[in-house]
C-alpha cells in the first residue's frame, strides 16, 4: 500500500465534462461523476443492463455507479491512507446493501477511477476499465477481457451483414442483438446461420487463442453472462469491477501521482475511444467527434462492442480533470 498523509490540502482546480449515450439528452447516462474540492474525485461507469432493469425507476448500471458515489464522498477524511481494496470493499458493499442480485444472480455493477488528493500526492484508485493519464501523457487504462471477444465477434458479424447489403442500422441492430443475447440465441432467431457463427467463433479465438472454449461458450451464451467473471481471478475472461463481491486484488489500481511537476490528472470512462494531445475539454469533445466522422459504427479505427447510431452515442462519456 502507498504511503500517504491523509490531511486535507488546497483544492485543485477543477473541470468536468459528461454526456449520456441519448444525443437529445433524454435519457441520463449510467456515467456518475463525484467532486469533493481538496479531497477526492471520481469517475464511475456504470454497466449497462443488458436486460434492461431498472430500480425506482434508475438503470441498474448508473444506480451502482450513484451507490458507489455517494458511498465515497460518505468515507472518512483518512480513506486517502487506507488499503486500495478496503476502500473498493466498501464502495461494493454498499452496491450489495442497495442493490442485491436479482434471482438469477445478475449484479448491479460500475467500474471506478478514483483521485484522492493529499498534500504531496494524488493517490489513485481504481478497477474496471475507466482510466486516467498524468500531464497529457500515456493513458493508464486496465482493458476488460471479455471486450477482446466481445469486440470481435460484433465488428466480424456487422461486416459480414454489410457485406449481404443489409443498411448500417441493420447491421448494428442485428451484430448487437446476437453479441447481447448469444449467437445460440441469434441461430435459433434465424438472424445468423452455423457457417457465421462459425467464422465468428474463429475470429474472436484467434485474439484470445489461449481461451478458446471459454471464449467459444462465452459467445454462445451472449454477453448477457459476462458478469460470471466478475472478479474471478482465475478465469481468462476474468475482469474486475463493483458488484457487491469482493474486487480482487489481481484487478486493482492503487499508484501515487507526486505534485512535483503535476499539471494536470483526467479520468475518464470508456466512452472516449482515442485521447487527444491536450488536457483540455474542448480537446476531448473534438478528438470524440473526429471518431465519430470517419468510424461511427466502430467497426475499424476505433472498434467497440457498440456502435453510434442516430440516436445515440456507442457509450456515455465522461472526463474530469484536476490541474495544479
């Protein structure tokens, strides 16, 4: 555990950017950011719920991603010096008090990125896959497993389904629906045949060639199941993240940032695919943008596990940065 002096310091400034998937605004992101001036800051990026479940009336993604928040701002002033998985413990716990799995077991859950400020540096504690990056430099991002698959198997199945001429929406619509439900399921839906299943299959093996029967009944299975690896440690596809179960070690980020020569911390969540050279919001609005021109389905320069469409972005967007 980084040694840390857990005393309150002068605020950073600050300044944040977020924006929901829904490009009218209409629905609110599962992205939940957290400021607390001078002593902590965060991005949290809740899962979107792939049966699309909802408690008093909030998605399931962006109420584990509030939980979390509102369980960190509520921790004392001296949780900037305690250990990085007593601190993600908590934040978990708390997702578990509020929202328990559901009878078939599928958690409620959020990545975190976490900046805790102390006097000589900032303290950064994290899990899942929203990152961060000091002084504009190289992004510090810890990448899923399962979206190595994932990413595969929806750009080889929106390409196949261009290539029969089938439009851009088409093609997002059915590549997503067989990558959520299964390819099981899209046979049985007659939205795919075996010999594309097949050659979707050999695609996603050939990135995780070390997994491929995990990957082969994973994709089956659709990404309705990915939350079985869940903070499974000793699983190819294992990932970590806020759950209500006890984040592994294996998957937590704990660094110390010194504040000699900071000039500036983002975090950000996944929603932004290509960083820019600046820390700076306009900057990261327009390196969005360009991505959004030349790839919006997300099926070359920038793959994802979704694609933009009309109404909406791929995924919520979030970025906050904390200068000197």
């Amino acid at each position: 555990m980084p040694t840390v002096c857990a005393t309150r310091s002068p605020p950073m400034q600050f300044e944040a950017f977020s924006h929901p998937k829904a490009r009218d605004l209409s629905v609110p992101a599962d992205d939940v950011l957290l400021h607390v001036p001078g002593r902590v800051t965060a991005v949290f990026d809740g899962a979107t719920d792939t049966h699309g479940r909802r408690k008093n009336g909030v998605p399931m993604g962006r109420l584990a991603a509030m939980i979390a928040a509102e369980a960190l701002a509520g921790l004392p002033a001296d949780a900037a010096s305690w250990d990085a998985a007593d601190i993600l413990k908590r934040l978990s716990a708390a997702i578990a008090d509020a929202a328990p799995h559901d009878g078939l077991g599928r958690p409620a859950s959020t990545t975190a990125m976490i900046a805790f400020e102390t006097p000589d540096a900032l303290r950064m504690v994290g899990i899942g896959d929203t990152g961060y990056r000091v002084n504009a430099g190289p992004a510090q991002i810890t990448e899923l497993a399962p979206d190595d698959v994932t990413i595969s198997a929806r750009v080889t199945l929106f390409k196949m389904l261009q290539a029969k001429g089938l439009p851009p929406a088409q093609c997002e619509i059915r590549s997503g629906r067989a990558v959520g439900n299964g390819l099981d399921a899209a046979i049985a839906d007659g939205e795919i045949d075996d010999t594309q299943m097949l050659a979707v299959l050999e695609d996603a093996i050939a990135a995780r060639p070390d997994a491929a029967q995990e990957v082969a009944r994973f994709l089956r299975a659709g990404l309705q199941q990915q939350h079985r690896f869940a903070n499974v440690s000793d699983h190819p596809l294992g990932y970590g993240v806020l759950d209500g179960s006890m984040p592994e070690s294996t998957f937590i980020v704990d660094a110390l940032v010194s504040r000699d020569g900071l000039r500036s911390v983002e975090l950000f969540s996944d929603g932004y695919m290509v960083l820019p050279d600046e820390a700076r919001i306009a900057a990261w609005e327009a390196s969005h943008a360009h991505i959004e021109a030349v790839d919006p389905h997300k099926i070359g320069m920038a793959p994802a596990v979704k694609g933009s469409t009309d109404s909406a972005f791929f995924d919520d967007r979030t970025v906050a940065i904390l200068r000197s």
